[in-house]
C-alpha cells in the first residue's frame, strides 16, 4: 500500500509515484462529504490514489471536483482517466487550458516534442479526452465549494500561461502546481530550499514574481506543492524564489542562449547555480543533488532560452 500524509483540515497529501517516490502530489481536500482531487498526475497513477480512496471510506461518487492547476502532463495527464472512473465529478480548468482538455491532440503534440515520442508514451500513456458539458471554467477570483467550504481560483501565469493557484481559506493555505517552485523531499533540504520551474513553452518570469505577490496578499500560512508536499513560511521562502528568477534573468542576459553552443553553456551554468544555493540545504552528494535534479535543470533552461529569444523578437 502507497501511503499517503494526513495534513490538516482535511486535507491529504497523496504520493502520486510518477517518476519516483515522492517527486509528484495527488492532493485529496475532504469536506464534509465532498471531495475535491487537486492534481492527477498521471493515469498510471490512478490505482494509487484509488487505493488511497478505499482506505479513507471514500466512494467515487463524493468526487465533486477534479482540478489541476494547468495542463502539463504531470499535473493533467490523469484528468482523463479519473473523470471516466469519477462519473459525477466536474472538471474545473483554466480559461487558457479547457479545451486542450476538450481535445487532447495540440497537448499531445506539444509535449511529444519536449520528451520524445518514447518517453512520452512510458510516463503518460493515452490521454483521454473530456466531455465538454463536464468542464467547469475558473476564471480570476471565482469561488468553488467542496461541502460549503470556500476554494477561491487566481489566475497565476510566469510557469505556464493557463496555471492557476488555489487559496483554501479554512487551512489558510495554496495548492501552488509550479507558480512556488519545487523543492523534493529525498534531497532532505534542511529549510526546504526552492527552485524555480522555468519549463517551456510559456515561462516568464516577471509574469511569475507578480504571481507570486499576488498569492501572498492572502497571507498564507502553507504551501502545497505538487514537486512536493506541504511548506510553512511562504513569505520569507518567496524572497529566495524572486532571487532566483532575477539571478536566471541576469544568466540569459550574459549567455544570451540563442543557439546550441549558448544554450549549452545557460545549461551548466543553471546547474553550477543549483550547487551553489542548495549549498548547506541538502544532506546528499553533489553527484546525487544533480542526478535527481538532472530532467529539471534541462528543462528550465529550455523555458528560459525560449523566453529569452521571445523577449528578442518583441
Ligand atoms: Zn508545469
């Protein structure tokens, strides 16, 4: 049995296994006798969280709401599969990513050509369509109920242009997808060190520091990251966020990565970076720190390159 944390406020932290223990969440927000999934991984994923389901008494039909913060894969790539099983649940999505959901195929697409036709198919399998009378669309500020309990949506762009936050008052806490970085449990950092998620398409970073001010005007108390797991003192750990994204901003201006051999070098440099300020965070080699971080650095450096020559062609 895949276990799973018991936070608070009904609120269960659910280990996904996509890609490796510990590395993707599957929140589960319990109230009353209402449910809302916050994030579906993947479809392999799924007999993990219905496990999870048996063991708290938990039948399909109390799903109310399937959510996932924007639509890559390692967030959406479950939708399809947990709406078919979840028959009376809807989908709540973004304004930008609903009908990428409707219709798969551009998303399918799109990400192929990030991982490759083969790896694509290893870590999400088929991605299944919704009905479009299912989806529900949040737009900037609108109030979702799970069980009378108030679930507010904020559009948050800077990772992705269709990401939303949600800020759950009665925990006083924000299922933040990628807008608040990651930060994995595995590396045992010491104050939760963490780093920004510049993956591409649509990475831009002052569009994410003003994501960033605009969810800590609710002065949350938690974070709920999906790269991973729940993290106290938001405010004070943002600082370290924004001084991140102006230090990669600076990189791209040195390096300008406009071609393979600067691209390269923004790589290595991103990586030399990492060492640098996880220093004294983690309780693992440099050798491991890179290996785990290895998927993530290439494609934050991806997502700055990209934003980069945008920032050219304006
Ligand atoms: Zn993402």
């Amino acid at each position: 049995m895949h276990k799973f944390q018991v936070l608070h406020d009904g609120i269960y932290c659910i280990d996904s296994g996509y890609v490796q223990d510990e590395y993707a969440a599957i929140y589960l927000l319990r109230e009353g006798d209402e449910v809302a999934i916050i994030e579906t991984a993947t479809q392999h994923c799924l007999p993990r969280l219905l496990e999870v389901l048996t063991e708290l008494a938990i039948s399909y039909q109390q799903i109310k709401y399937v959510i996932a913060t924007h639509i890559h894969l390692d967030h959406a790539g479950g939708i399809g599969a947990m709406m078919e099983i979840f028959d009376q649940a809807r989908l709540i999505a973004h304004p930008r990513g609903a009908k990428h959901l409707i219709d798969p195929a551009k998303l399918i697409k799109g990400s192929m050509a990030i991982y490759g036709e083969e790896t694509f198919k290893r870590l999400y399998g088929d991605i299944k369509a919704v009905d479009e009378s299912r989806v529900d669309i949040a737009e900037d500020g609108d109030i979702y109920t799970v069980g009378g309990r108030d679930l507010l949506f904020l559009d948050t762009p800077g990772h992705a242009r269709h990401h939303f936050c949600i800020y759950d008052a009665k925990s006083k806490g924000i299922f933040s997808g990628d807008t608040f970085g990651t930060s994995y449990p595995v590396l045992h950092y010491q104050q939760h060190g963490l780093i920004p998620s510049s993956s591409p398409a649509h990475f831009d970073p002052e569009a994410m520091n003003n994501s960033l001010d605009k969810i800590l005007v609710y002065q949350p108390d938690y974070m709920y990251l999906t790269h991973y797991g729940e993290i106290d003192q938001p405010a004070a750990k943002a600082i370290e966020l924004k001084q991140w994204l102006s230090d990669m901003q600076n990189l791209c201006q040195k390096l300008n990565p406009v071609d393979k051999a600067s691209r390269l070098k923004l790589e290595s440099a991103l990586r030399q970076m990492t060492v640098d300020k996880l220093a004294g965070q983690v309780c693992c080699s440099e050798a491991e720190l890179l290996a785990l971080l290895d998927t993530d650095i290439k494609l934050n450096a991806q997502g700055l390159a990209v934003w980069w020559e945008s920032t050219l062609n304006e």
